[in-house]
C-alpha cells in the first residue's frame, strides 16, 4: 500500500511498505524463559559479572593513572562523611553511631555493585529525615513514655539502646521499637522487587521539578526540625500531617526557654561555616580539593564544649557516649511487617531516584553509560545488608558527589578510602566527640541545606521557561513541606503525571499557510507573509489523538475552518424543507409579478464555501487509539456529506496501521492512496488537481 501520489506524474512515485514477518510472541516469550533459565559456566559468569561489575573494572584498573585520584577525594570524602554523619544522625533520631555504621557499609557495598564511578552513597539528609519520621511515629504507637527532646536521651537512644545492651533503662517497648526501626529498613528489599522485575524505569515519571520540588520541601522540614537544636529549647517532635506548622508554632511558644550558650554557639558556626562556603565557591577553582570547615569546626567546638565544661556549667545538650567497634548483628523481625511496609515503599522509590538521576547526570557528563536496575540492585543492598548490622537507609548525594568528582575521582576505589576513613573514626576516634554539642551538629545540616535553599532564587528563571513545570515544583514544594514528605512525594508524582495530560489535553492548534517559493507550510499565527493555499483548510493538532483529547479536536477543527458540519448539516436540511414549502405555495398561487419557479429557487441558494479539502497534518500524531480513530472516521464522514474531503498528510506508520485496523479506509484499503499522504505539500498538490466537484459545497 502506497502513500497519495505527487501531482507531477514524471516524478510520480508511491512509498511502500515493508512486509514484516509476524511475530511469534509465545515462541519469543518460551526462547526468553529458556534462556533465562538455562545454567552454563558462561551464562553463570555473566550472571556474576554483571552483578558485581566491580570485577569487571578492577582487574582493568590503572594505577599509575587513577589511583591517586581516588585516594585524594576519598581522604576528603571521607573527611567531610564524619560530621555530615553525626550530624545527620539527629534527623534520623539515632546516635551517631549508627550513621557511622551506615557510611562505612554502604561505601563497601556500592563499590562492588554500583556501576557509576562517580556517585557517593552514603547518608542523605532527606533519607535520613524519612527514617526519623518513622522512627519516631512508631516509639509513640508502642506507647513509650518518654518525649523526645533534649533533656534526655528518650527517642535518640531508646530505639537502639537494646540492641547495645543497656538493660539498666525501663523494660517495655524496647524490643520491639529496635525491631520496628531494623525491619523497617530491611522492607527496602523492595528496591530488589524492582529491580528484579526490570522496574528501572519508574524513574523517568519522576520529574526534575518534582524531584526539585520535593527536596526544597523536604529541605524546609529539615531547617524547621532543627532549629531546636540551633537554640536550646526543649519541645518534642511533632508528628504527622502539618509538622512544620506546629513545629514553628512550639518554638515561638517556647523561645523564652532559648539557651543562650547554644544560640551564640549557633551564631558562630553559622557565620563560620557560611563565609567558609562562600569563599570555597568563588576560590574553588584556585583550590585543589573543598576546606574541610565542617571537620575543623567539630574539632574546635568539641574541645571548647569539653574544657569548658559547657553541658554543666551551661546545660548545652551535647552528643554524649559515642561506642566504638562494631554491635553484633541482628536479625530484624518479621511481625511488624505490614506496620511499615507502607513507609517503605516512598522511602526506597525516593532513594532510588535520587541514585540514578545523580548517576545518569555524571555519567553522560563523563561519556560513560550506567545500567538503571543494576543501580536499583545496588542501592538496596547498600539499604538491606547494613539493616543487620544497625544502620539506617541510604542515598546518592549530590554535594559529596559534586566534591568527589572536582577532587579527582576516577572510579568507585576512592568510596573504599572513605570507609576506611569512616573506619578508622569508628575503631579509635569515637569517644572522642562525647563533648561535641547538638547545636554545632544543627548548624552543619542547615548549612548542607544552601544548595536546596537557594532553588527559590530560581523560580522566575524557571517560570519564564515553563509555567507548567514552576506549578509542579511548587504545589511539590508546598505539599512536602506544609502536609508532610510523603503525601508530597505522592502529591508530586500525581501533579507531574497530571501536567502531561494536561498538555496533551488541550495542545496547540493551528492553520497552516504555505512559505513562499517552497514546498513547506507554517503557522500563519505565527510568521508573516505566508500564502494561504486557495480551497484548502491546512489542520495542524500538536498531540496525539486519544479519548481525552479527541472533543477539543473535534472543536478545534470546528473553529479553525469556520465550520461545524453537523450543525452546517441540519442547517441545510431545515432551509431544504424551507424550499418544499415555498415551492408549494408557489405552485398553488398565480404568477402575477411573471417571476419564474426557477428565478424564485434562485434567490434561495447559499453563498459558496471558501474551501473544498481539510488536510490534517498528523506530524505529532505519535499514537491513535480506538476514539481516536473513530473521530477522524466521524470527521470524514461529516464532512463528506458536505462534499469537503479529508486528507491525512505525515502519518507515522504505527499511525497509519491503526487507521487501517479501525477501518478507516475502504475494503482492502483500496482508496488509502487518495486519503493519505507522506507530506503536506503531496496532499496540496492532490487537492488542487482534483477537479471541482459538480456540486460544490456551499454555505
């Protein structure tokens, strides 16, 4: 079957299709099963192989051109992995301990499964929020009876103290709340779940508005939770939907409990830590690798805190026992987990998404490829295998990175010189931070949040270029923020989805005119001195036609060509029986004026139509489903009764076979050659030497 012909017959000629062997689809399905389940040596080394790609890379390792690279920016990474992670371990409710555990295992996990060379996993303060939500929802729901806040270690400690051993604290809920806390991160088998089932590719609905959105909103939760910390009060952590909005509401209702050691401690951090960023920005390409500000400031402030007996001189909260080594493993029970399979599931697409975004956007940036589910596998087992151990979640960072890559970094080797970094504090250096105050650990998160901050300064930047997306990343932003992360995630995803209806809902339509001298038409909205094309509609629809948008097509076309042919149709009908009934009475009365029956039906006749074809330009048709279809049917139909003739120019083939299966053409697609056209300008040319029809069209 053959696209319409051009109007010059010597260059005449018809486009074919290809013939296509039919698929077997049960015999590909029975030769994929086979293979997949076929066990030899070779298909077992690849399965091991592509698994652990480190064994891939490593024996290919060059020394002399890597190494030291990787072990510069993972010395800094690791320096800067020790204070992000004891700080860190306050949005999670946890000791620092155990964010220690978390950045050495998933440092040593995701350098033998990862595939991006550059990304730093680790702890991210979003992850880490996500868990303390939780953590903290269930400690309530066990009916603990203490509050967390800073007079006590309650919700910090309680969760884990079990788990270390201290049986000197009330028996109760205990068991159960490390329980709660270890299979909740161990549910992150789900990410497995995914990746088994090749899911990767879920992070494509996940926009980068939405995902922009939700961590400004996320960010603005972080700052509000620790702002306690910044001053010295002692309100417990609000729970649920509004958390935000209560939070601010007890700090204002409990400033006059402020500590004025911890707020002139706040302040200098703050100060220091911000010039210290500031200036790394603008000197950073004088400096060879990020100041470690925030390891200088925990030195400083821990030795301040310690000789000057500030926790009891002043009543400054501060880290307190930091063990060292490692807590035996545990195996997390399987009773509660249904209570927290929900929480699970944001928390693994979240972690997830941010992984391969990061991974995606180094590696296109260093010409490399990354493999989508194998980075899914990756990141849970760097989420599933710690859980035993007593680590909480984990993510790509995006500042590590950024720090990693301008330090030098080759490949995945350095994130083995950050744990041993992180090993090394947690073997001997430990103990050493018992002084350290909370409030030095809150400044070093706000101030990890100026990069997510700062995203507000973009909004008109980011308006001017797309509206639609400056109202995902808002109503994102607001519903993380101002409901809570994970109705905002959920919020942002629903939005994101919603727009892309939208915009295939209600798309653009214009008129095409033809550009002078040439064989392409244009909107004639749009560009000055273009050439209507004399009896000819031109229809351009900038969208596939599906059920949602087929009744803003139908009216469009209605517009554009001035014509509504059913309306057109029953006009002609009445005006019809107009013209019996006139005639009638003409033939009952006498012909006194010598008006002839013909002269009378003359004056009755309607003024001719301005255009004799409709060529629809299918160029962004990228689909047809069933309504589809069956409006271009009703259109060509409608419009044929009036004598006006459709024409389809630049259909896809998958669009072409549609319009074939819903019947669109006749038996055997014999007329398909005079409805359907490879360009616009084949269509023109077939509509001007069509010859007029003897019963023109009319109005």
């Amino acid at each position: 079957c053959g696209l319409g012909p051009a109007a010059d017959s010597a260059s005449a000629f018809q486009m074919e299709r290809k013939v296509h062997t039919k698929i077997n689809r049960k015999e590909i399905i029975q030769a994929k099963l086979r293979k997949s389940c076929s066990c030899t040596t070779q298909r077992l080394k690849n399965t091991v192989l592509d698994f652990f790609p480190v064994l891939r890379w490593l024996p290919k390792y060059s020394y002399k051109e890597y190494i030291w690279g990787d072990i510069m920016s993972g010395l800094v990474i690791g320096i800067i992995l020790v204070p992000q992670a004891i700080a860190y371990s306050l949005l999670a409710g946890l000791k620092p301990i155990y964010s220690l555990y978390t950045s050495f295992f998933a440092n040593i996990i995701y350098f033998l499964m990862g595939t991006s060379r550059h990304v730093s996993v680790g702890i991210f303060s979003l992850i880490s929020l996500m868990v303390g939500q939780v953590v903290d929802r269930e400690l309530l729901l066990a009916g603990s009876p203490w509050k967390r806040n800073d007079s006590n270690i309650t919700a910090f400690n309680l969760t884990f103290c079990y788990a270390i051993g201290i049986h000197s604290l009330p028996t109760g809920a205990l068991p159960s709340l490390v329980q709660y806390h270890l299979f909740f991160i161990f549910l992150l088998f789900f990410q497995i779940l995914m990746g088994i089932f090749r899911l990767g590719f879920v992070s494509v609905y996940l926009s980068e508005s939405m995902l922009d959105g939700f961590a400004t909103g996320a960010s603005l939760t972080i700052l509000t939770a620790q702002v306690k910390y910044l001053i010295g009060i002692k309100i417990p952590r609000s729970q649920g939907l509004g958390m935000l909005v209560m939070t601010w509401f007890n700090i204002f209702r409990n400033i006059a409990q402020a500590n004025l050691c911890d707020v002139i401690t706040s302040t200098i951090c703050i100060v220091v830590l911000v010039a210290a960023k500031e200036v790394g920005d603008r000197y950073k390409h004088k400096l060879k690798f990020p100041l470690p500000t925030e390891l200088v400031i925990i030195v400083v402030a821990t030795l301040v805190s310690h000789y000057g007996k500030l926790n009891e001189v002043y009543g400054t909260s501060v880290s307190g026992a930091i063990p060292t080594g490692f807590i035996p493993p545990q195996v997390p029970s399987f009773n509660l987990m249904f209570r927290v399979a929900v929480d699970a599931v944001p928390l693994a697409i979240v972690s997830f998404a941010f992984t391969v975004s990061l991974s995606e956007m180094f590696a296109k940036k260093y010409a490399y490829t990354i493999r989508a589910n194998q980075e899914m596998f990756a990141i849970a087992f760097c989420n599933i295998i710690p859980s035993f151990f007593h680590s909480f979640a984990t993510s790509a960072a995006l500042a590590k990175t950024l720090v990693k890559t301008s330090t030098g970094c080759e490949t995945q080797v350095s994130s083995v010189v950050s744990a041993m970094v992180v090993l090394l504090v947690l073997l001997f250096l430990a103990p050493l931070f018992y002084s350290l105050q909370k409030c030095v650990l809150a400044c070093i998160i706000i101030v990890s949040l100026r990069g997510a901050l700062r995203k507000f300064k973009d909004v008109p930047q980011r308006y001017y270029l797309n509206k639609v997306d400056t109202v995902v990343w808002c109503v994102t932003m607001l519903s993380s923020a101002l409901i809570s992360t994970e109705v905002g995630l959920l919020v942002g995803v629903a939005v994101s989805m919603l727009s892309i209806i939208g915009r295939t809902q209600r798309p653009h339509t214009s008129l095409l005119s033809q550009i002078p001298s040439t064989v392409f038409y244009e909107n004639d909205q749009e560009y000055e001195n273009l050439s209507p094309v004399p009896k000819v509609k031109i229809f351009r629809f900038e969208a596939p036609l599906y059920y949602a948008n087929k009744d803003f097509f139908v009216k469009s076309l209605y517009k554009m060509t001035g014509l509504d042919p059913t309306l057109e149709a029953a006009r002609r009908k009445k005006q019809d029986k107009r013209e019996k009934e006139h005639l009638q009475k003409e033939n009952q009365a006498t012909n006194v004026n010598g008006f002839s029956q013909a002269d009378t039906t003359l004056h009755l006749v309607p003024k001719q139509l301005d255009f004799q074809t409709i060529i629809i330009d299918c160029s962004s048709f990228s689909f047809l489903d069933i309504p589809g279809v069956n409006t271009l049917k009703e259109i060509l139909k409608d419009y044929g009764a009036l004598n006006i003739t459709i024409l389809l120019a630049c259909c896809t083939p998958s669009v072409i076979d549609s319009l074939k299966r819903g019947g669109y053409f006749e038996k055997d697609d014999r007329n398909m050659h005079e409805m359907l056209f490879h360009s616009i300008h084949s269509a023109v040319q077939f509509a001007r030497d069509r010859k007029p029809l003897a019963d023109n069209s009319t109005v």
